[in-house]
C-alpha cells in the first residue's frame, strides 16, 4: 500500500522516466511545431523544455518563420546545441534540408538526369546557380551561352560533373545538356539519312570553305563548291547565319559521322542546257570570274564557267594594250568543249579549222 508521504517522490520518478531521453548534438529528432518566439521556431522533440529552430537555422535571410512554418506541422530537425540548464535544446531545420538535398543530388548524377538551376550571379570564369537550396558553379567553358548573356534569376538546363559534399564541391555543366540531346539527335538521325535525301536545315556557321547546317541536331557541311553553279567568293554572298534552307544530302560517313550537303544540286545543271546551246568554234561574249596563274575563269554561259589560258590572256592583253582584271567583259571562241566533264577551253582567235571551214 501506498502512503501519501511516498507519493511525491513516485511522481517525481514518474516524471523523470517519462523524459528519459538521450538527446545529443548531431541526432535527427522528429517533432512537432509549437509555436514562435523571438529567437524563432518552438518545437516539441520530447524533451522536458520546448526545442528552438534560431531563425536563421529555420529559414533564408529576409524570410519570416511565421510564413514557412504552421503550428502543428511534423518533421525532421538536427539537434545543434545539446540542452542547457533549462534543458532547452537548440536545432536546426535547414541543416536537414540541406543534407536531404544532397543525398537527391546524388541520385540524380548517378541517373545522369538533368536538373534546372538558378543563375544567382555571374562572376569571372563562370556563374553561380542553386539548386535545391544548394549552390554550385558553371565554368565558363561548360555555357553555352556566353556570360553577357546571362543574368541573375534566369534558369539553366544543367547536368551534375562532380559532387562531393566533404570539399563541398559542387560543379555543373549547362553544354553537356546540349551534348547529350545532340549526340541523342545523331544517332537519330544517322538512322535514317542517305546520300540523295533533301531536308531542310538552319544555317548556324560560315566560315571560308563553306558553311555547316544544322539538319536537326547534326551539323552537316555544305561546302564552297556545292553553294551555287555559278562562282561564289564567299558563303556569305548568298547565305546568313539564321537562314532556313533545303539542301541535298550527297554523302554520309557512318563511321566519323559527318554528312556532305549540297545546294546546287537542287538547281537545274546549266551544264545541260549550255551543250544544247553552244559548241566548239563558237564566238561567245563573257564575264572574268577569277584570275589564276594559268588563266582567267570566264563565265560563257550562266553558271558555266570556261578557262581562258595564260598566254591567250597575255596575247589578249597585248592587242588591247590593257590589264584584265575580274568583272571584264571579253569576247573568246570556245576551242574545246567538253560536256560530261564539265570543261571549256577558250581562245581569243578563231581556230585554223573553223576559219579554212568559212
């Protein structure tokens, strides 16, 4: 039987099971949101005193905690401080948070998987993005965008190069996201292209030799020869970055994956039309399109080009007491003529044969 005089002190037993607890700095405790106070958010974990999230433990710079947490709310909490004399423990939500995020970042580059970030500043070398409340960098040379073209707030497509939350190393690419889409394209595409195909394609660079079309995530070369039946000096005669345009496809190399585009051949060879129009012995008025070492080029037929060899140009040049220079007008008799294999030879005299034939 119980007295009254021991009853104090069974109660006072009681009370201490009840929180018998082993509570330390670093465990992961569940508890239930309280209330606010001047430091912060109020939590019961079980202890005998309320547990405190300090405000910035409990959410970013600027933002109430009023606002992020509802009383009533469940959830997971690091103890940071072990209990003081009131036996108030302090804890932290963010620090949780943040590890979560970790641990769903490295699911994420082990699934090679693509994320989206938020540019927070562009710095020299690179910008810095956040992700999932963690902040990483993209080197220069991973953007495809140049860095004048980016600014605090956009978003990025971005793949995870290395994770390591120990160095708290956290590096990003945006290209690699181009890349793989890209290589994905190709394989694609290499599926299903063949010599002989027209598609359409945006023109994204020229350079001296001819100009690359992307032909839906592979960027075949459409090369000076193939621009135009007629001569071009440079690719941007007829063509501007931007352009949309229908080429032909005249070879593929499956090996080193590279497509050869043509633009010419989806206009009439005047080749053709030119053997039905002119022949050998002809006196034909013409426009100097290039001057070589061995001859000037001249165009006797629209987009048929004729030579005009070296010392018949020195000849010319001594009976008109003239220097030929490209955008002449010059009158030739066509010697030879060659149709299949696409050659004319000119001189600026008639031929012994067709003179004895008037």
């Amino acid at each position: 039987m119980v007295t009254k005089k021991e009853t104090p002190d069974l109660d006072f037993e009681a009370l201490l099971e009840k929180y018998d607890y082993k509570f330390q700095k670093g465990d992961l405790v569940k508890g239930i949101i309280c209330g606010f106070d001047a430091q912060g958010v109020l939590v019961d974990i079980g202890a005998k005193a309320m547990a405190v999230i300090p405000t910035y433990e409990a959410v970013e710079k600027g933002e109430n905690p009023e606002n992020v947490f509802k009383k009533g709310q469940e959830g997971e909490f690091l103890i940071i401080k072990e209990e003081d004399e009131d036996g108030k423990f302090l804890l932290s939500k963010k620090k949780v948070d943040f590890a979560y995020a970790w641990k769903e970042l490295e699911k994420i580059k082990a699934n090679d998987e693509t994320i989206l970030g938020t540019i927070v500043n562009v710095v020299k070398g690179g910008v810095l993005v956040e992700v999932s409340g963690i902040r990483g960098f993209v080197p220069t040379s991973q953007l495809r965008a140049k860095e004048t073209e980016l600014e605090a707030g956009s978003k990025l497509e971005l793949k995870i190069l290395t994770l390591d939350v120990q160095q708290n190393n956290f590096i990003l690419s945006n290209k690699k996201v181009y890349e793989d889409t890209v290589e994905e394209a190709r394989k694609n595409i290499f599926s299903q292209i063949e010599p002989g195909q027209v598609v359409k394609g945006e023109v994204v660079r020229i350079t001296d030799f001819g100009a690359f079309i992307d032909i839906g995530g592979l960027d075949g070369l459409l090369p000076l020869s193939q621009l135009s039946w007629r001569w071009i000096d440079h690719p941007t005669d007829i063509l501007h970055v931007g352009d949309t345009i229908d080429v032909e496809v005249i070879a593929v190399d499956y090996d080193k994956q590279r497509v050869s585009l043509s633009l010419k051949n989806l206009e009439p060879d005047p080749w053709i039309e030119a053997a039905e129009k002119i022949k050998e012995g002809d006196k034909v008025t013409g426009t100097i399109t290039r001057l070589k070492n061995f001859g000037a080029f001249i165009e006797v037929f629209p987009g048929v080009e004729a030579l005009l060899p070296h010392n018949e140009v020195v000849a010319y040049q001594n009976e008109t007491d003239s220097i030929v220079k490209v955008g002449d007008t010059i009158e030739t008799y066509i010697v030879k003529f060659n149709p299949s294999d696409k050659r004319i030879s000119l001189s600026i005299h008639e031929t012994q044969e067709k003179t004895e034939q008037e």
